[in-house]
C-alpha cells in the first residue's frame, strides 16, 4: 500500500520517468536535484529560465515577493504566492498553488496540488490533487536525529534516510495545523482530521481521526 503505484498516477508529473526507476517514493527524494537539473534543460519554448536552473512556465504566476531558489521548475497555470519561499530543488507541477508563507525544500509537487497557506513541505513528494490545508506541515527529521523507519502496524521498514517528511498519495486532503511526521506516508484519497499529529502509514480511503483511529471511508 505504499509503492509508488499504490500511491500516484505519474501521468500528473513531469518525474513520470524519474519516479519509475523506483519501487518505494522515498528512494526518489535523494536524487531530486540532479533530476530537475536535468530535466529544465530539455524543456521547451514553454519555460523560461527566470535565474540560473530555475524553469518557469509563460503561463505560471509568480508574485514579486516570492523567492525562487534553484533548482526548480514551475509548472503551467500555477500560481506562487506573496512571501513564497522555495528553498530549491523543487519540481511543483502545473495548476499547483504555492501559498503565502509557505516552504518548499526538495519535493515534488505532482499537478494540482495545493499547499495554499503557511505549508513547511520537506523531503516530500505530494500527489495528484492532494491537498494542505493552512499550517499544516511535514515534519522531516526525527528529534532524536535518528535513520527515519516507515511503521505499518506492527511492520517496520528501514529508510536509511536522516531526512524524509511525508508521502500524500493522490486526492489526499490533509487538514489545517495538522503535523505529518518523518515516514509518514498516507493512501490515495485519504483524509487527516486538523489538528492531528500522524505517523505511520494510513491506509487508501481512509480518515484519520487522531493516533490509534483510522477509519474506513464510507
């Protein structure tokens, strides 16, 4: 329930190829630098590349006070909003919107994703359609610095990685203020209560209430 095919529809990204190289999408997020590096310079007469290594599709909206760090790729239609601040090594599709005061550090944003208000996404990769709601974050090391290890129930899986935030599967809505902690990594078409503080694997078609209460969809 948390391959890559469990969780995303690449036909919504331009990491279609890149991703496909991988069986789990946290494997992904160590090479996404060197992936956009190489993609921006294979993009067409579609993007214009604003500053060294930083792409911008002609119909992408990008407002004065949003800071765009390289490398990264904005995507058609999208809108990065007032006080934006993408770090680098961003890839964020197209209708995707990047919101006031929010932070993009190494993700990738499939299209239409929305991360509209006072998001941190980091060491993620976010699905079609999923959604942040305002404050919530991802957190993307432990506090006790340690490798981050993905729990499903009473199965643990090594990452091997210090740095890993969240996999939002496609149509994932997450609510306002809520934490998603390192190696969280939540089923297509889920949703996550405000306020919550999730870790773990949520299974597709889920709600996740708060820790111990994941219910079915109806």
């Amino acid at each position: 329930m948390y391959t890559i095919n469990d969780l995303y529809d690449l036909d919504h990204t331009l990491a279609k190829d890149y991703l496909s190289q991988f069986t789990y999408p946290w494997e992904a997020l160590k090479g996404i630098k060197d992936m956009i590096l190489a993609l921006g310079e294979t993009l067409g007469d579609d993007y214009e590349e604003v500053s060294e290594h930083v792409w911008v599709h002609k119909t992408a909206t990008v407002f004065p006070s949003a800071y765009l760090g390289a490398p990264c790729i904005i995507g058609p239609e999208t809108e990065v909003r007032h006080g934006a601040f993408i770090r680098g090594s961003a890839l964020v599709g197209a209708n995707c919107v990047v919101g006031n005061s929010v932070e993009l550090k190494n993700v990738i944003l499939f299209d239409h994703v929305q991360t509209p208000h006072y998001n941190y996404v980091g060491d993620s990769i976010l699905g079609y359609y999923s959604h942040m709601g305002a404050g919530s974050i991802t957190s993307n090391v432990k506090s006790d610095k340690q490798l981050v290890v993905v729990h499903n129930g009473t199965e643990k899986m090594e990452t091997g990685m210090k740095k890993f935030g969240a996999m939002l599967g496609d149509h994932v809505e997450v609510g306002c203020n809520a934490v998603c902690n390192p190696g969280t990594v939540i089923g297509r078409n889920s949703n996550v209560y405000p306020t919550s503080c999730v870790r773990g694997v949520v299974p597709a078609n889920s709600i996740y209430k708060n820790s111990g209460e994941i219910v079915e969809k109806n």
